[in-house]
C-alpha cells in the first residue's frame, strides 16, 4: 500500500496537470477527462514507467486508440492533447520524437470521412467557430489556431 507521502505526491502531480489545462480555459469538469485520457495510456502499459516508454510504443497506443470505433473524433483529440501535457508535465525526453501535428491531423482526417460534407455544411462553423467571425476554413492556419 502506497505511503501517505506517496499518495500526496501523487495528488500534488494530477493538481499540476490539471493546471496546464485550466490555463489554457478548459474547465476543471473537463479537465478530469483529460486526467481519464492520461490515466488510459499509464494502464497501458502496466509494467513499465512511462518516461521509460518508447516513442514507438506511444505512436502504437495512439494508432490503435484511432481504431476504436467507439471513440468520437474529438475525444481521440483530446486524447492525444491528454497525452502530450502528461509527457510534458514528466519531462519526457522523447516528446518531439513523437509527430503530434500527425495523429491530431488524422482525427481531422476521420471526421471528414465520416462527415464528407462538413466543409460545406454551415452548421459545422458552429463546431470549429472562429474568433473573428468567419469560418476556420477561410485561412489555412485557422484550426491550429483555434486549438
């Protein structure tokens, strides 16, 4: 059993990661799905610790979480945006090894099969809305932003 020495650094770690998200305004009933997100990759690999993780074994995990039909688009990118603050906040040596900009773009790249006419439906620019008041779309840079 744990030490309450341990239990506290523990505690005191999620309260860090947790922070990374609320300051970048996701709300903290939000942010305890990111924790889920985190905690999915940790039980994936039970043996190991996961500085100790390889860059392939992460893009394996990613890989196969994007085959899960169960998972909509936007929860496998909050997923991946789970798993790159958790790598950050334990200072994973290899986290630029990993090509995030890849699987983000993947998710996009499954909502337009499943969405094929998304880019022309205006109720999409209500899902993606611009800050400016026109469509993401209008400049290639307008997701990226947003996000």
């Amino acid at each position: 059993m744990p030490s309450s020495k341990d239990a506290n650094s523990v505690a005191r770690f999620w309260d860090r990661y947790i922070h990374q998200f609320q300051s970048q305004g996701i709300k903290p009933s939000a942010a305890k799905w990111y924790v889920k997100r985190a905690e999915q990759l940790i039980a994936a690999f039970p043996n190991q610790r996961i500085r100790n993780i390889d860059p392939e074994q992460v893009n394996g995990y990613l890989k196969s979480l994007g085959r899960d039909s169960r998972l909509e688009d936007w929860q496998y990118r909050q997923a991946i945006d789970a798993i790159r603050t958790l790598l950050n906040t334990i200072q994973y040596a290899s986290v630029n090894a990993i090509d995030w900009q890849h699987w983000l773009d993947s998710a996009m790249t499954a909502l337009a099969r499943k969405y094929p006419n998304a880019a022309k439906e205006w109720r999409w620019q209500y899902v993606f809305p611009s800050k400016r008041g026109k469509a993401l779309h209008s400049h290639p840079t307008g997701y990226q932003r947003a996000t």
